[in-house]
C-alpha cells in the first residue's frame, strides 16, 4: 500500500508500529522518515522516532524528536516525560525537573512524581523527595514496592506516609 500511496499516513504509522513490535527498530526508522516527508507536522510521527531511538540507545536522536514531538503538541506528555528520562540519564537534573513537571498528567503523573522524587535525591532536598514519592505511591500504590528496591532512596524510606493497600499482582 504505501508502494503505491506513500503519503498515507495511518499505513505508514502502522506499519512503523508492528516493526517497533518485531523488533525491526532500523526499519521502524526508515518508514516513520518516509512518512514525514508528506506529513512533517504529526507530532506522532516524531514521538514513535524518539522511541525508536530511545531503543536503539541513539539518545540524541531520540531528544530531537521527543523535542519536535513536544513542540508541535504542546500537551505531548510522553515526549515531555522521555525528555525528562534522557536529560535523568545525563545527570542534567534542572532540565530532567522541567520535564518531568511537563509531563505531571493522566497516566503519566505517578511517574512523573516518581521520577521527582528520584531528582530531588540527587540533588539533595529529601524533603520534597518525600514529598513527590508520597504523592507517587498515593496515585499508584505499586511505586511503595518499587521504591522499597530503590537504593537512591534507602533514606528516606522510613518517610512514606502514604498507606496503601498492596494486590501481590500490582506493578
């Protein structure tokens, strides 16, 4: 179809995702770059880029798109909440929070205060990491195990005052 049609842009993007599924990352790459040639203003179309290249660790890339993807769509919450993981994964600490705060909606708001709460240890204010991890662990209670494992935050962990109630099955 997109042989005869490349400008079609649902056959583009979902053959952009069953390559993500298989695997396929280089050639997810190559069709989602094929259809931004006809559709260079589908905020889509840059955030699944920036997945793939997130996944194949290209993590400049992958900011770029996250970056166009937010630009376009300023309520692009995932590429807001990736650019904060990216920027996290380069000890940039001030811009990780500014976009993890960017991306405090719906379904990605636990994790936003999750990831805070990790910011706020490294930076050293263990009261508002307490705070953003209660404020995770309330939203979703599955964060209390996770941070329980976490090393970053051993001292503060005697500090969660959220009680939950925990299925064995959660997270």
């Amino acid at each position: 179809l997109l042989r005869n049609k490349p400008d079609y842009y649902e056959a583009s993007i979902q053959l952009g995702d069953l390559l993500m599924e298989q695997e396929r990352l280089k050639e997810a790459v190559t069709v989602y770059n094929e259809a931004l040639k006809y559709n260079p203003s589908e905020y889509e179309l840059y955030y699944n880029l920036g997945i793939a290249y997130t996944r194949l660790s290209d993590f400049q890339m992958a900011k770029e798109m996250y970056e166009k993807a937010a630009a376009i769509n300023s309520k692009m919450y995932g590429a807001n909440y990736n650019l904060g993981l990216i920027a996290f994964i380069q000890r940039d600490y001030d811009t990780a929070e500014k976009f993890f705060e960017n991306s405090l909606y719906g379904d990605l708001e636990a994790m936003s205060y999750y990831q805070l709460a990790k910011i706020y240890i490294h930076k050293g204010d263990k009261d508002k990491a307490i705070n953003f991890l209660n404020k995770a662990i309330e939203l979703e209670p599955g964060f209390l195990k996770i941070a329980e494992k976490e090393n970053a935050f051993e001292k503060i962990k005697q500090h969660i005052t959220v009680s939950v109630k925990m299925d064995e099955n959660e997270l």
